[in-house]
C-alpha cells in the first residue's frame, strides 16, 4: 500500500513540478497577492485632505485646529471662509472631512458652558469615517484636558494598546493573508486534481490500477498538503522578514494548526473534485466556497458584529479558527492549552470533511 500510496504521491507532485503555468500559479500570485494585500489592505489614515472653517476666529479655537494642523495623517488643508466654499468642497469629494467652529465657541468655554465643534464625515466610506471620527475625538479630549490644566483642574488620560502598540494594520493584516492564500492554494491542488485527471482522460488509468479508492484520495490529498505548507511558510517568512511583523508564538503551534486547517480545506477540495467534470467546473465551486469563506472569517470585519445566525455560520468555517490561530501565535504567543477551542474546531472539521469527501469519492469512482 505505502509503495502504491508513494508512486502516485511522486506522480502528483511531479505533474505539479514540470507543468510550467501550473508551477507559476502556485508560487507567483500567492506572492503578488501578499505583497498587494499587505500594502493596500490598511485601515491606517494617511493624507487625508481636510477643510477647515473657524467662524470663531479666537485664540481658543486656534489651539483646537492645531491638533488638526499638527496631525501627520491629514493634508493638505484647506481654509474657507463661507458655507459655499465648505459645500463645493464636500460635494466634489475634494476632503474627506469638514470641521467648522461656530462663532461663540470661546465663549462658551469661557462660561463654562459646553463648546461645540460641528464635524462632517463622508458616510459612504464607513471605515474611514469612523477612524476620523476616533481621531477627532483624541484630539477634543486633549484639548479639555489642557483648558482643565489651565484652570487648576488635575485630569490625565493614558492609553496602551496590547500587543499591537503602534497600532499598526499590517500586523493585523499579514497573520491572516497567511491562513487565506494557504487555503487558496490548498483549495486549488486538492479541487483539481481528480477533475484534471478526469479531463485529460487519465483518471480511467488510474481506477485500473491496484489503487484502492481510499489510496487514490490519499494520494490526491498529501501532495495538496506538502505544497500548501511550503506555500503557507513561504509567506510566513515573507511576513516577518520583508514587513517586519513580530513572531512571538512557537512555530510547533503554528504548524500543527496549519495542518489541521489544511486537512479540513483538503477534504473540501476533494469533495468539489469529485463533483466536478471539468476543471473549469472545480473552479467555479472552489471560488463558490472561498468568497464567503473569507467574508466570514474575521479577517477584515469583527465577527462580534454579525447577526446571531451568521455568527452560527461562522463555526463551521475552517479559516476563522485558522486566523484566530494565526493572530494569537503572532502577537499574543498563545499555546495548545489557550487555542484548545480553535484546534478543537479544526479537528472536528478536518473530520467530518474528509469523512463527506470519502463517501462522495467512493459513489464518484464506483
């Protein structure tokens, strides 16, 4: 068995090998895919243009647009003096906000009462609305803060970030380009194997051989898995290496879960396999699963803020677990006892998807 099991493994990994736009799509897009990712996936603001109004025209509300003058993350600036001027640029998408102080803002601060400060966003960017807005927010909360010092009134403010200090995207980013282009990859070899097989017209030379169905998935599975692994590590090493996100975790954890996220998208490629004629078929299926797959994954949106049903949904996906895996070995340095949900999830899913594609692959070659 283990001899048979052999030869079609090398016979796999062969085809993979001398096949030359094949070897290309494994080693190049995941790569390309990485480095355009992880550049421009950011949730960082940088270069946002602002309009600036102070109808108020004191000493106290320049100090406030000092916070805004002084800021790296916005420019350029612009300075209007009548509402028309505010409007064409917010219409023409020439800022990304609006900040007016109305007259009587000195005033009011003066009296004690509260100042206000009107702040217009561009709903349509959500993301980058609400990081604005949070921005914003800092800098109103160090302006009170120094009038309150001015008068004799003691108030400080600390912040700290856990394991992300800077807050910086791409160590939130990379960690899960890592489990998507793994399962891209593993998803990929593993979808058309049998259907190339089928396609080519050599999976009728194979069901002739002393290979038994079991073998025959095996065979088609281990090789996906070699190659997913050296992709998946590949990138893993780019990630800390060229975009310098730290590694705190064991690499044994990061490994052993890798292998049973891999197992679980294996037994999915598999069963798409199966199902497919074509490989055009098997790509249409593989891309079928990866689109919801990464939506409901976590990698850009909290999964805490999705309905309850599709909160549910989310369990039974393999790259969810994956991630959070990836993301608490890279920054947090969990090990097995504090990711025992996550592996747990991996191993039932590896399971019962290896199990469905066993009993398809049999009726497929029966």
């Amino acid at each position: 068995m283990w001899r048979r099991l052999g030869a079609l493994i090398l016979k796999e990994l062969r085809g993979l090998w001398n096949d030359r736009r094949t070897r290309f799509v494994l080693v190049g897009p995941p790569l390309v895919q990485l480095l355009l990712f992880a550049h421009a996936a950011t949730f960082d603001l940088d270069h946002l243009p602002v309009v600036l109004w102070d109808e108020d025209r004191t000493a106290l509300s320049r100090e406030f647009l000092a916070g805004i003058e002084g800021a790296k993350v916005f420019g350029p600036l612009y300075r209007v003096q009548r509402k028309a001027e505010l409007d064409r640029l917010i219409d023409t998408r020439s800022v990304a906000f609006a900040l007016r102080i109305r007259e009587g803002f000195a005033a009011d601060l003066s009296a004690g009462r509260p100042a206000r400060v009107q702040l217009l966003l561009d709903g349509r960017q959500t993301n980058t609305a609400l990081g604005i807005l949070a921005y914003i927010q800092r800098i109103a909360d160090s302006f009170s803060v120094r009038q309150l010092q001015s008068r004799g009134l003691q108030s400080r403010i600390e912040t700290r970030a856990w394991f992300n200090p800077n807050l910086e995207s791409r160590w939130f980013v990379v960690p899960g380009l890592v489990g998507i282009l793994t399962q891209v990859i593993t998803l990929a070899v593993t979808a058309l194997g049998v259907a190339r097989e089928r396609e080519l017209g050599t999976f009728e030379r194979l069901l002739v051989t002393p290979l038994r169905p079991v073998e025959l998935m095996l065979g088609k599975t281990l090789p996906a898995l070699i190659v997913g692994l050296g992709e998946g590590l590949l990138i893993f090493v780019v990630g800390i290496t060229l975009f310098a996100v730290p590694f705190l975790g064991r690499l044994e954890v990061l490994l052993a879960g890798l292998a049973l996220f891999m197992l679980g998208v294996a037994g999915v490629g598999l069963s798409l396999s199966a199902i497919s004629h074509t490989q055009q078929q098997a790509i249409v299926w593989a891309f079928l699963f990866m689109a919801p797959s990464v939506v409901l994954s976590g990698f850009a949106t909290p999964i805490e803020n999705m309905p309850p049903l599709i909160r549910a949904i989310t369990w039974i996906n393999p790259l969810r677990w994956m991630i959070e895996i990836l993301r608490s070995t890279f920054l947090r340095a969990l090990g097995f006892a504090d990711l025992a949900l996550p592996f747990a999830m991996l191993a039932l899913i590896a399971l019962v998807s290896l199990t469905a594609a066993t009993v398809i692959f049999r009726r497929r070659v029966a």
